[in-house]
C-alpha cells in the first residue's frame, strides 16, 4: 500500500530505469569506505578510512550507527542509526563532515539501512511504526533538504537491508519478522510467531510484487546484497534453539521469481553460529562473501553456481568490500583490517588499529 504525503515520485519510464545498473557502483567508487565503529575509549563514531585502513576522517554522532548508502553522482552518504535508533546522517564524504540529521517521525524508528533511487533523488529508509508493530519504507527527497514526502507500508515487521535491483525499478527487502518497542530496548517480543520474509518492492506503485518465505519461521533475514544479474543473496540469523542447525543463505532470482536455501557443510554449520550478518557479491569473480561473527567467519559461494567455495576464520569479521581486483576488505568487531585476494584463502592483515569496526562497509 502506498501511502501519499505530497508524493512526488517521478515516473520515470521503464526503459529509462532498464538501462541503469546500480549493482556495479561498489565496484566502481573504490578508495575508501565509511563504517560505523567504536573506538578504543569507547567512542561510538562513524569513521572514513582508505583500503589501508587508515582513517582519513572520524565523525561524531549522537546515536550508535549501523549501515549507510552512497546517493549516486554525489559525495553524500545516508549513515542511519542503529535499531531503535531515529536519527539519519547525511555525511559529505569529500569534506568529511556531517551536513544534516534527519529525525524519524514521532512513533517510528529506523532499522539501520537505505537505498537512493538510480538518479539519486529519492532515498528509500527502512523504518518501523512501533505503536502499530509495522515495518515501512520511508521516501525522501535528496534534493528538498530530505524532506519526507511517502511512505510505502511492506506488510511485515522487521524490514532491514533494502537494495535496489539493477532494473531501476525494484527494491529487494530483507525482513526479519521480529517485534520489538522502544520501551522494552532490542528484547524481541514474538520468537513463537515471527514472519520473516524476502520482499521485491515496486518503488514506483509501492507494490508488494513477490514475498518468499524462509524454511524455518524463526530463521530472521536481515541482510542481502544483488548483483549486477539481479541475483540475491541473503543471509538469516535464526531465532529458535541452538542446537538446530537450518539454512542460513538464502538465494533468489527476481526476474524468474525462482527462490532457494543454500545448505552449508556441516562443519561450517556447526561454528557459525546460526548467524550471519553483512552480505556482499563480487560480479569479477561471481563469489559472494558472508560473515558469520559469532563463528569467527567468512563464508564464500559462487553465487551464480548456488554452491559453497570456502570458509576462512577471522575473530569477529564484521564488515565486507568487494573490490575491483575480485578481492575483499574485511573488518573486524576486535580490531583491525584485512585484505582477501583473489585465489588466496589467506587474509592479509593492513590495518592493526584498535578500532572496533561495526557490521557494514559502504564503499565512496
């Protein structure tokens, strides 16, 4: 259901939007990359450093940060709080500084994540009217000082990561399914109940146009990342007794609405810890790469094959980069920056600062 506040979308034509392909930009704008992290006194800040891991600018904020978006031709980034936080950061990467705080709407939070539209005009923050227990999609204008002007409601609770899908068109959500209020902090009030599913997203009708739910109830999906081909990966961090061991990535084709679970070997199973968190996708060498930090693990797949390459140990890996080479940068939540060359299961270590990187690396 589309929700109008002054909605001013913009219809673009189909074939105007077929021919962009937003998937390509991570790899593309390399150089640096921003994250949220907390630094040795403690310190939550959102910092810009280079593939060295060197830190070229530390910016202070108000609230704990989870993941940000580059808006495209723009040296913005939206950086967006940490759930249930309600603050939006609109952060000049060049001058590295922060230009605008957005604040969420009265009874609504964010969920730490954001996609722009192909041109840039429009940003697409996940959001969550708490009173009402429902997950929404918050439409700004970049150009109106972000100026809230829609809002698309999903159906579901919990919706995290949104992408935008190469056809300029879609929005691939990833919904956890889990209920939480502000007045009861981060504790989930409906582990018996929980709905999560992966949502395709028509930005432009606000229709939910494809919905495809997780083998298990509890198995909360809460990242994901496309690429170039349209293809979906997403990770499930699952909600039900430890000792089971279900699917913990999820794979899907939007053009052919063909969706399927990616089984791990057992001995992975086992040490990830039925959780993944940041999901990136590699178009160079068609291998996608998830951590697992409670498992102290990078998992790759060929993402185009849907099979299982290797898995790595790193203490804690939180973030992860593509890069151009078909590399990755990872970061960890203990400290520290490493790099993952193509054909090498070896990660090199080129930063040991005591930075405590937080879940999500966006390239700018």
């Amino acid at each position: 259901m589309l929700k109008r506040r002054d909605f001013m979308l913009g219809m673009a034509s189909a074939a105007a939007l077929a021919s962009l392909s937003p998937g390509l930009l991570a790899q593309t704008r390399e150089g640096y990359f921003i994250s949220a992290a907390k630094t040795a006194a403690g310190e939550h800040r959102v910092l810009i450093a280079d593939l060295q891991g060197r830190v070229v600018h530390n910016l202070e904020v108000a609230e704990r940060c989870h993941a940000g978006c580059a808006r495209p031709d723009s040296d913005e980034v939206a950086f967006f709080s940490r759930r249930p936080g309600r603050q939006l950061n609109i952060i000049d990467t060049k001058q590295g500084r922060l230009v605008q705080v957005v604040t969420s709407e009265p009874g609504e939070h964010f969920y730490g994540h954001g996609a722009f539209s192909p041109d840039g005009d429009l940003l697409y923050a996940t959001a969550h009217r708490y009173e009402e227990s429902e997950g929404v999609l918050n439409v700004y204008a970049a150009a109106q000082g972000y100026r809230q002007v829609g809002q698309i409601r999903l159906g579901v609770m919990d919706p995290h990561e949104v992408r935008l899908h190469p056809n300029g068109r879609d929005l691939v959500i990833a919904a956890g399914g889990i209920q939480t209020h502000p007045d009861y902090g981060r504790i989930k009030l409906n582990l018996d109940r929980m709905q999560p599913a992966l949502l395709v997203v028509d930005r432009l009708t606000g229709k939910v146009t494809q919905r495809h739910q997780p083998s298990h109830h509890q198995l909360s999906m809460h990242h994901l990342d496309i690429s170039p081909e349209g293809i979906v990966v997403a990770g499930y961090q699952f909600e039900g007794p430890e000792w089971e061991q279900p699917n913990l990535i999820a794979w899907l084709d939007v053009e052919r609405q063909r969706f399927e679970e990616i089984r791990l070997p057992d001995t992975d199973q086992q040490v990830l810890r039925n959780y993944i968190a940041s999901v990136v996708m590699d178009a160079v060498t068609g291998v996608a790469a998830v951590t697992a930090p409670r498992g102290n693990r990078v998992v790759l797949l060929d993402y185009r094959q849907r099979r299982y390459l290797h898995s790595i140990e790193l203490a804690d890996v939180s973030g992860v980069l593509p890069l151009s080479d078909g590399g990755f940068i990872c970061t960890s939540g203990t400290g520290g920056v490493y790099r993952l060359t193509p054909g090498n299961l070896q990660l090199k270590q080129v930063s040991a600062d005591s930075i405590r990187w937080d879940n999500h690396l966006t390239p700018v």
